[in-house]
C-alpha cells in the first residue's frame, strides 16, 4: 500500500485507483470515501466515493458542517494528535450518539466508520472515510495500518499538487437557490464540467462547491470565524486549479440565494497552497508570505520581530525547499 503511493508519477486519481485496490485486499470495506482538501480552508478540492456514499454526499456535508457538531469530523481530526479514528471508538461504542450515523449511516446499513486525516509536515492534503457493514467493527490493527499508510497518501497528494497549474478558463458565475442550480454565466458549463461533470440549470450543485457553501454557512452561524474563509481552491479533472468563492444574496422572502465564482486562482491562492506543497515550517511561511509581498529584510524584521540573521536563515530555507536562488523567482515560481 505504501508502494502504491509512489508508484506513479501521473496525478493523484490513478494513485487512489492503485491504493484502494491494495487496501481493500487488507482490510475488508464495504464503502469508501477519500477527497482531497485545500490545506488553506480543509474545504474538499476534490471528492469521490463509492455508492452509496456519493447519492448521500449532500447529507454527509450537512453534518460536517452542522451544527451542533457530530462526533469524528475530517475537520476534528485534521487539528487532532490522533488523526486516524473509528465512529465506535469516538462514541464508546454507542454509534447512536452520532447524528451522522443515527439519519445517514443506519438506515442504509452501515455500521463503524474508520475515518483519517492525510496530514503531512504542518499541512492537511484530504481525507479518507472507510465504511463497514452491520456490527462488526474495525479492528485496532486495521485503525493502526491506516495510521501508518495516511502519511504516505497525504505525501501523494501532496505531490501531486506541487504539478497542478492555473486553469486557463475564464470567469464564471453558478447562482443556486437551496443548492439548485439556477443560472450561471455564458461558457461555465465547460468549466463545471472540468470539476464534477456535466452540470446543467435545474441540476443540484456539485459536492465540492458545496463544501464551499457549507463553509459561508457556518460563517454565517457564527461570523467571529473568520479563520478560514468561504473558499476553496478546487482540482479539475485535467490537473489545474480554480477558485471557489461564494456570496449569500440578499432577496425577499429569505430566499437562499447563493453566488459562486470561479476564476484562476490568484497569485496569492497559488502561493499558499505551493508553500504548503514545500513543506515549509509555519515560521518559514510568515517570512515567504511576506517575501511574496515585496517585503524587504528590515520590514520583515519588524513585523515579525525576528532579528535579521533569523530572517536571512528562513529565506535561506525557503529557498532549498522550493529550489530557487532569488526572492525574483521565488515570486515568479509561486505566484504564477
């Protein structure tokens, strides 16, 4: 399984093909989940899963999202010291205290879920979600296999984003009215298409983006929390990279009118998600984020109050870890 990591060099979807084969011959799943995360936001950048875990996508964001929070969320386990968590271990052994698992999971026979954050370095690259059947739970073996295999996945994934690049795509608007799909701009089709098919007028708005929506909706209960916004940089399926933004509009008849955008992502969307890809030290990330700002020594100094042999130690790291020579390339490999 670890091999599986590693053994192919085109893109992250070929290697979760090849993983999940291998892990599934370890240890006995009756479904999976696994999607890949913006490190910046933990909104999914991209998702799949088996049947009947993609029909219950919507349901599954809900209580991620929900409030009050479930039990063994992705968002949980992405902060925790114990990133790899089965729902019966997180409740004890009473799964009826999940709502997750009381609306969702039972009524379709589903039992324990083994649940993992893919973290690498300081940065959390996706997710995975490991359903099984009826009583039987998963076994300490099994949590302690995945905790050794998540790693190497997360290192996977993060590979494959250091490759991705800007889509080329114009702007595009998506307005949905309860998740519905209403009207978006001339030419975004293709573009909707590039990230979960086909999407017309009528059809219900793709999984990731609405992570992007729960994410404004959890804003929205609680606008002190402002850590992590209502975007997301997404994948495509050719390999490139959009950005997400959504907007609630104001209407009568507390209508739920959302606005999405999609666009290129910027310069500086870009450069976060390539120094988390570098696998730079939180401290390093301050100093390059400034850097990419045209910050001079003296002004880094000083705002980070660090003394500039600090400062000429962290830009020296910087650049090993992403192979350039000058602060100029620096700025020209991350922010285009």
């Amino acid at each position: 399984m670890i091999r599986a990591c590693y053994a192919s060099s085109e893109g992250w979807l070929l290697t979760q093909d090849r993983l999940l084969a291998r892990l599934r011959k370890a240890v006995p799943v009756d479904a999976a989940f696994v999607a890949t995360a913006d490190p910046e936001t933990l909104v999914f950048s991209s998702a799949w899963a088996d049947e009947p875990l993609r029909a219950l996508g919507p349901a599954f964001l809900d209580n991620e999202y929900g409030a009050p929070p479930d039990v063994n969320r992705f968002v949980d386990l992405s902060r925790s010291a114990r990133p790899v968590m089965t729902l019966d271990d997180a409740t004890e052994g009473d799964r009826a205290v999940s709502q997750r698992w009381r609306t969702i999971m039972a009524p379709i026979g589903l039992g324990d879920e083994l649940r993992v954050a893919l973290r690498t370095g300081n940065a959390t690259w996706g997710f995975m979600c490991l359903h099984r059947e009826g009583a039987s739970p998963f076994t300490n073996a099994e949590v302690s296999a995945l905790a050794q295999i998540a790693p190497h996945a997360a290192e996977a994934m993060r590979r494959s984003t250091v490759t991705l690049t800007s889509s080329d795509a114009d702007r595009a608007m998506l307005v949905c009215d309860n998740e519905i799909v209403t009207a978006h701009s001339e030419g975004s089709a293709e573009l909707l298409a590039e990230i979960d098919g086909p999407v017309a007028i009528g059809d219900p708005l793709p999984l990731v983006l609405r992570g992007v929506l729960r994410r404004l909706e959890a804003i929205e209960r609680a606008p002190e929390e402002t850590e992590r916004p209502a975007a997301a940089v997404v994948r495509t399926r050719r390999g490139s990279l959009i950005a997400v933004h959504a907007t609630r509009l104001l209407g009568p008849d507390d209508r739920r009118t959302v606005v999405l955008s999609l666009a290129p992502p910027s310069g500086a969307s870009i450069a976060g998600i390539r120094l988390a890809a570098h696998r730079l030290t939180p401290a390093q990330v301050k100093v390059a984020k400034l850097v990419l700002r045209g910050q001079s020594t003296r002004d880094i100094m000083a705002e980070l109050r660090i003394s500039e042999h600090t400062v000429q130690d962290h830009v020296k790291a910087i650049f090993d870890r992403t192979g350039v020579r000058s602060r100029r390339e620096l700025v020209a490999s991350l922010m285009h």
